[in-house]
C-alpha cells in the first residue's frame, strides 16, 4: 500500500514537537475527517531555521508533515511558499491515489504558518 | 517474526484437519457430484455429508441447506430470492443501519427496484430495539432481516426477541449469522428463523463457501440460475473441496464451541482489561453484556487508527481499525457513527478478534506493544496534552 520511503518517514518521524514562541503557527484539516497537522516555524534574516511539526493521522499525514518540515528547513520565506502538497508527495516516492487529496496537506500547513509570521510581521 | 493474529473477524486461517478432509478432493477425488459414475457418487456422498454437519451447527435439517459462494452470496439470495417471491403481497423491507454492506447494499439494490426499506436505528451499544421492529412493521412489510451479532463491535441482537414479533406478524425473518455461527451457539428453531446466511471461513473453513439455510416451507426466488444442483435451487456446479471443508469446520467448531466460547471470553476480557489499566482516554464500544467472544473493539482518543494498524503491523500484530483510511473510505465505519461515536473518536477504533489459537502469551504481547505505540503517536498528536 505505502511505499518504504513513507513507512520510513511515518515510522521515524523528523522534527516532531512544538517550537515555544514560534513565528509562525499553521494549522489545517479537522477531527471529523481524521486528519490534523499543526507546524510551527522560527525564521531568521527571512529564512526557516527551524520548523515542527504535529499530526492527527494516518501514515500519510505524519509521513507528508514529517517530509514537509525537511525540506522546509534552511529554506527561504519565498522557497516554503513554493514547496507544494505534490512536491512533498513525489520526495516520498508518491502516495496511493486515495491519499493524495484526503492526507497530503501538509504543505498546505507549511503555507498557513508562513502566512502567520508574514501576517505578524505586517502589525 | 512470529505473528500474532488478531483479526478474526475478518477471516480465520483454515484448520489443519479441514485442510486434510479437504484434500482428497482437490486431488484424486475431482469428480462432478452430479456425475453418476463412481467418483461423481463419492463426490455426492461427500456433499451430503458435509450438509449434515452444517445442518447440526444451527440445529437444522440437511435438506434446508443449501450451499452458496459465500456469506455474501446467501445475503444476496435471501434478501432478492424472498423480495422477488412475496412482491405481490408486499414491497416493504426492515432492517438495521449496522448490518454488513452485503445486506446493507442488496438492500439499497432493491430500493432501486421499487422495493422500500426501513433502517432501524440502534443504541449506543449496537442494539437493535425489538419494540422498534413492532413499530416499523405495515401491512406492506414482507421480510425482516436483522444480524446476529455485529461483525465490527461484536454486539449479539436480541433475535428470538425479534424473532417472536415478527412470525406473530406471519412476515419472512431473515438473520445474517456470518459472525454468530461457529463462535456462539446457534439454533434455527429456537429463532424461529426462515433464512439464516453464513459463511465457512469465518470458522476456520475455506473461503470461497457459505450457505444459507431455508426453513422447509419456505419459497425464495433463485437467485443464481443454471443446472439443477442444489434441489433446483442454485445452480453451479458443487464446490466440492470447500463444501466438504465448511463441513469438517462446522463439526470441529459443533465439538468445541462453549468450551473455546469460556476461553475467548476470558482472554478478551484480560485483553480489556490490560488496556484499561495501562492506557488513559480509552472507551470500549459493543455491549458489554451480550458480545460475540474474545471480540475487542476500542476507541483510544487522539490518535487514527490506520497508524495503530500500521504500527502494529510493524510489529507482527494484525488488527482492523474502523478509521476511514484503514477501510479506504471517506467516512469512518457506519456502525461506529451508528452508535454514536464522533467522528474524531470512531477514526481512533481498534478492533481485535481472539481466535481458538490466540494465546495469553498473545494477549501479554499486545498489551506490551501497543501502550508503547499510542503513546508514542499520541506525543505526534496536536490534540493530545
């Protein structure tokens, strides 16, 4: 069903936890559907220094959030912006087609938390 | 890795001496059983026998008997062989929200065909209200079909209760036994049942064979039509092999049944029991009172259950999950929502099914792996603090 890549992020997740006094909180799905993920960010001179994550999920969700964060970090404001559900997928090897739109927001996350910092930036 | 199974609900492993009655007919013995020659009479004389077998586990006669492709097979035939038959007396159907998609689907099937069905609601055990069976019956209602006991949160149906109202009411009472028949004991007359569907690889038969028993008397329409196998009642040619192995399975399970019954009970509630003790945020779904043996469904909050299943695995256990991703499907299963789970806590279920070869030292295992794996996704959870 997954492929070993996405059993492996799923299974070893990386960067799991919360960052105190993060700059940027994104938050996306609900209970109902079953799907959850929360990341955090801490930027620098317009960077991702560091970036976590939670998830409410099935393999897919841990697995996308726990890819997302690895490629977000040392990346640039502009550079997370434009990492997307579907890069994130393919850097897993791909998710079974059910997957795909129900479980692969985790990049979607990543967005919002960059919105958020970018929004407390503005004030 | 040894495995530790623990899905029996979903299908058991076939026993060894159901294996061995098995073979001679896989093998040597491949005669058609409608051949008169010698090898089509030993494959007769074998069908025959294996019938008295399974007639025995529900306490009925042979020739009510009659063999089908499987569980679904029978549920089909029951619910569209008797619709069909009694369409000119009536066009309405009883049933319940949490029966299995083989009923619930035939059901929806016949709606389409002008026939109108009546979902009964259940309680937050899963049971259904034998008063509300009275209710929903009309001078159009022309069968009930209700489960014997639930194959996902293991709940036994109060069916001689219901059975009573409904041959009082002189209306065609048809029970989906798939889970019940081999695990509890099972008695045609006492129900007073007209059709009853089942299935041998639930009791450690092969898959592939089921049967659905029909009260002598009793006229359904065929379902399946072709040669005159069957007593002209279903056609095909007899699966041999898995006829003669549904009954090695039906007279090993007739042999053991409140023994193995006693002992699932008690392993169940250990396992119940365990994770009560070593896990917070946990509610238990069925009816604690009356549930099908060694049969273990549990919510545990805060965490999805295709990453329990998953996880387990990993670890050579295998369980169900009625999470939406682990059945593939958008919502999480309609009999957790039916007993009114949320839909957060119905994603979280477990379900474990003890088998006759489930050990304590299995149980023991689970109990050791599986708090190690909620807590550690609960401490991925956002919604856990």
């Amino acid at each position: 069903m997954y492929e070993d890549k996405v059993m492996d992020y799923f299974n070893n997740p990386r960067n799991v936890g919360d960052i105190e006094n993060a700059d940027g909180t994104g938050r996306i799905g609900d209970a109902g559907c079953g799907d959850i993920i929360k990341i955090d960010i801490k930027v620098a001179d317009r960077h991702i220094v560091d970036v976590k994550f939670k998830a409410f999920g099935c393999c897919a969700a841990i697995a996308t959030s726990s890819m997302a964060t690895e490629m977000a970090k040392g990346k640039t404001i502009k550079e997370g912006l434009a990492i997307s559900n579907e890069a994130v997928a393919k850097a897993l090897g791909g998710l079974p087609p059910q997957k795909m739109h129900c479980s692969n927001l985790a990049a979607d996350a990543l967005h919002e938390a960059i919105k958020d910092y970018q929004k407390k930036q503005a004030q | 890795m040894k495995r530790i199974y623990l899905d029996h609900n979903a299908t058991t492993s076939l026993d060894p001496e159901v294996l061995k009655a098995m073979m001679p007919y896989l093998t040597g013995e491949f005669g058609n059983a409608s051949s008169i020659y010698e090898c089509g009479r030993m494959a007769q004389k074998a069908v025959v026998e294996a019938r008295e077998k399974v007639a025995r586990l529900i306490g009925a006669q042979s020739d009510e008997l009659f063999f089908t492709s499987g569980g679904t097979e029978a549920d089909n035939w029951a619910l569209k062989g008797a619709a069909e038959a009694l369409r000119d007396k009536g066009n309405h159907i009883i049933t319940t929200v949490i029966e299995h998609h083989a009923v619930l689907h035939t059901c929806e099937y016949l709606e389409e065909q002008g026939f109108e069905v009546t979902y009964l609601p259940v309680d937050e055990y899963g049971l259904v209200d034998p008063a509300a069976v009275e209710q929903a019956i009309t001078d159009q209602t022309i069968i009930v079909s209700v489960m014997y006991a639930n194959n996902e949160i293991g709940t036994i149906e109060p069916v001689e209760e219901i059975g009573k109202i409904v041959k009082e009411k002189g209306i065609l009472y048809h029970i989906d036994a798939v889970q019940a028949v081999g695990k509890i004991p099972v008695d045609v007359n006492a129900i007073g049942v007209d059709l009853l569907s089942m299935s041998a690889h639930k009791l450690y038969g092969p898959k592939g064979v089921g049967a659905l028993y029909i009260r002598k008397g009793v006229k359904i329409n065929n379902l399946l039509h072709g040669g005159a196998q069957e007593r002209n009642q279903r056609a095909g040619t007899e699966n041999v092999a898995g006829i003669v192995g549904f009954g090695k399975a039906a007279e090993l399970s007739c042999d053991n049944l409140i023994e193995t019954a006693e002992r699932l009970t008690r392993l169940g509630d250990r396992l119940a029991k365990g994770i009560t003790e070593k896990m917070d945020h946990v509610r238990f779904n069925g009816y604690p009172l009356h549930r099908l043996p060694g049969h273990v469904n549990v919510s545990i909050e805060f965490v999805e259950g295709e990453a329990l299943v998953m996880s387990l695995d990993m670890q050579g256990i295998s369980v169900s999950s009625g999470s939406a991703c682990a059945a593939g499907s958008a919502d999480p299963s309609h009999v957790l929502l039916a007993i009114g789970l949320p839909h957060e806590i119905a994603h979280g279920s477990l379900r474990m099914t003890l088998g006759k070869d489930s050990t304590e030292a299995d149980v023991d295992e689970v109990l050791t792996i599986l708090p190690r794996i909620v807590e550690k996704l609960r401490a991925m959870s956002p919604l856990y603090q």
